[in-house]
C-alpha cells in the first residue's frame, strides 16, 4: 500500500483517516480555494485532556459499518497507535441493512453474520495485542448502526424491516469478546443508529449553541442538525452510489465533481440525461466512462439526501445562513468538493462554503467515548452508564423524522433529483 500511496492513490478501503496524500479543498466565500479543515481531529485534544486529567494505557476504537469494519489501537489520550480496517464479510449477505436484515429472517443466516463480525473484531484486537503489554487489559468502544449492532449482538432485526420500524435495543450494551470488555454506543432509532450518535458526539454538537449539519453519506445516509438544546435526525437509503456504486473504479466524491464538470460543460442537462452522441454509449473522461446509468444512480442517491436536508431544515426551523458548520463525515466527506455537492445540488449553495471534512466520525466518537472511561480507571461500569447519558446532555431533546411519513418528502425528492 505504501508504493500505491507514493502514486497518490486511495486506499480500496477508505475510512477517512485522511492519511492518502493529495489535498482537500473547498471554496471559501471570496472565491479562493482554501484547505478543509478536518474537524474530528482536535478531538482528543478537548478541555478535559488539556487540564490534564489523562488516564493511562490503552484501548481499542471501533466501527462497524455495513461496508466497513475500521478499528484502532489508542492511546490514554485518543492518538491513533495502530489500525486495523476490513470489509464487512456480511456483504455476502447483501449491500444494504434492508438486505441484510431480510437475510436475518432465517436464523442460520443470521447466526453466520454475528460470527462473521465478531471474528473480524478479534482479528483486529489480535493484531492491537502484540502492541500491548501483556499485564495491560484492553477495551473497546463500538459505534455501529442499528442493524449491525443488532447483527452483531445477534437479536431479532425482525421489528427493524416491518412498520413502525421500532428498535428495542438502543441504551447501550456490554459484553466480553476475546476477553476483553466490550461497550456498544446507544443508538437513535432503528435507523439512525450508534454511529450517528457517536458523530454527534464527535463534532460537539450538543456543547453549543450555533447549529451543526452533519452528514454521513455512506450506503445509508444520515444527517443529523441541531445544537445544545434540540437535535433533528434522519436516515435515507443513499445505496451505493457514493462510496463508488454508481460508477465501478471511481470514488462517490469523485463521480459528484465529474458530474458536476458535465453539466457545467453543458454534455449533461439538469434532468440528467447525456447529449448526443453520449447518451447510448456515455462519455469516457480519462479512465473513467461515465454513463447514462451512472448519472441516474447519482441522481437518486443526492436526491434522498436532498430532500432529507430540506425536510430538517424546514422542520427546525432553520436557514442555511443560521447553520454555522456543515460537517462531511468519512471517506466520501474527506474528498468531496462542496463546489461539486453544491453545483448539482447535493448542498444548499450557502452551506458550501460552511463545509468541513469529518473524517470518521463514528470513529472519533468512539475514540472520545474511551478516552473517557480510561479515566475511571476504576469503576469503569459506572463512568460506561455515566457517559451514555453524557452523548446527549439533560435538556437536549431528539427527535428522529422519519423521512417517509413526511407528506413533503415524495415531492421534495422528484425534485431535488433535478441537477443544479
């Protein structure tokens, strides 16, 4: 990986660590390029590390994805020691939690996708344990979404795939994998899962009182706006088209610009459709094609998210101007150009410019979770009960809006799936 690195890839696998080379832009309101901030990576260094109240030794971070499985070796202050990342083996089982959760219903099936991931989780604790000493007991802190916590822990995912979609396991578990105690982050709903909470947490949004956009486009999208006193979140199926679904061989960031680039050269209208002579064949721009299909799953995939950011916004309420920070979770918001989002109207035009690259957000939530139980060095079972009620503070409400029960949202979506 190092050789492809020098060449300037990207990983296959890409969590949003940010370490592949090349730069993040994004365009500020006088028009010059400037490099994204990536807002998750001050983490460790909040007020309770800097008044120096550190615990000592190690942990283990991490998050399980429907694509993705990343964890991390940590130290007492939430400095990445060593990583581990996988694709998640129950894609055999389907791309998407709907699949996956189908696949649930037969009970074989679904007792080889709790296996499957947990042996995954303990080929990375094993990995993390040649870096230990052996008198140091580690721990880990799991973000995950709400069907591959469920997956995980093995319950029934029968009352997350059938109205009114209800998640009876949301509070937080713990339990012991290869020895070592393990903490699951609460969850949302059933479609808004650990992970979202864990980036909420992440990216401080219940500390202040400004508002945070946060978006985590992966082959579910979630966003979540709100500040200290209220948070509004949702969930819609983005599918693969922005972690490179749409278009084999390139990166969802990428496939955004490219059809950004389209419709600004005029080869692509604002219904999406190719000009001639690109439209039975498309068009190939360096090594990639771009199709007519390929347009299409973009189309369907920003639409959703679209809409889904209106619906939060109007039901707030609050305006772009009044949002203070759009934070892009994982690999997708690493390299996406707000331009870009912006231009074929993933973004509002006005949150372009608010835009900052979140990294893992699940991850760094997760991170900031076992930084502070190795604190309680003692007592950790209490400082566990005492930091789930800490992710959402006394006198924040949330509300989860369940997208297709809005009477706006079918007429939102046909529309956003315009570009521009």
């Amino acid at each position: 990986m190092s050789d492809e690195r020098k060449k300037g890839l990207r990983c296959d696998i890409c969590t949003g660590c940010g370490r592949c080379p090349g730069t993040i832009r994004a365009v500020s309101q006088s028009g010059q390029e400037k490099r994204l901030q990536v807002v998750t990576d001050s983490v460790p260094g909040r007020d309770f590390l800097e008044k120096g109240q550190a615990g000592s030794g190690m942990f283990i971070a991490a998050d399980i994805g429907t694509t993705t499985i990343a964890m991390e070796l940590c130290d007492e202050r939430g400095r990445r020691v060593d990583s581990f990342v996988s694709l998640n083996p129950q894609a055999a089982y389907g791309a998407d939690v709907i699949s996956r959760i189908q696949a649930a219903g037969e009970s074989k099936k679904a007792l080889a996708m709790q296996r499957m991931a947990r042996q995954t989780l303990a080929r990375g604790i094993r990995q993390f344990q040649k870096k230990v000493p052996e008198q140091e007991q580690l721990f880990m802190v799991i973000a995950a979404n709400t069907t591959m916590s469920y997956l995980l822990m093995g319950w029934d995912t029968g009352e997350l795939g059938r109205a009114p979609f209800f998640s009876s396991h949301l509070k937080g578990e713990s339990f012991l994998l290869e020895g070592i105690p393990c903490y699951l982050l609460p969850g949302l709903s059933a479609f808004v899962g650990g992970d979202i909470a864990a980036g909420i947490y992440a990216c401080g949004m219940t500390c202040k009182k400004g508002l945070t956009l946060l978006i985590d486009l992966g082959t579910n999208g979630e966003m979540a706006l709100g500040n200290c006193d209220r948070v509004l979140a949702c969930a819609t199926a983005a599918g693969p088209a922005f972690e490179g679904g749409a278009n084999r061989g390139i990166f969802g960031a990428d496939m955004v610009s490219l059809t950004a680039r389209l419709l600004r050269e005029g080869i692509l209208d604002e219904t999406g459709l190719l000009t001639d002579p690109y439209f039975e064949a498309g068009i190939r721009i360096g090594d990639v094609c771009v199709t007519q299909q390929s347009i299409r799953a973009i189309q369907l995939a920003k639409g959703a998210i679209a809409a889904g950011i209106e619906i939060l916004m109007k039901a707030y309420p609050a305006t772009a101007d009044a949002i203070g920070q759009v934070v892009l979770a994982g690999g997708f918001g690493y390299y996406l150009k707000p331009e870009d989002a912006a231009g074929i109207g993933l973004l509002p035009g006005k949150l372009a410019s608010k835009a900052l690259a979140g990294g893992n957000t699940a991850l760094a939530g997760a991170r900031l979770a076992g930084v502070r139980l190795l604190q309680a060095q003692k007592g950790r079972d209490e400082a566990w009960e005492r930091l789930k009620k800490d992710i959402f503070p006394s006198g924040c409400s949330v509300e989860i809006k369940n997208l297709a029960r809005e009477p706006d949202f079918e007429a939102l979506y046909l529309e956003a799936m315009n570009l521009g």
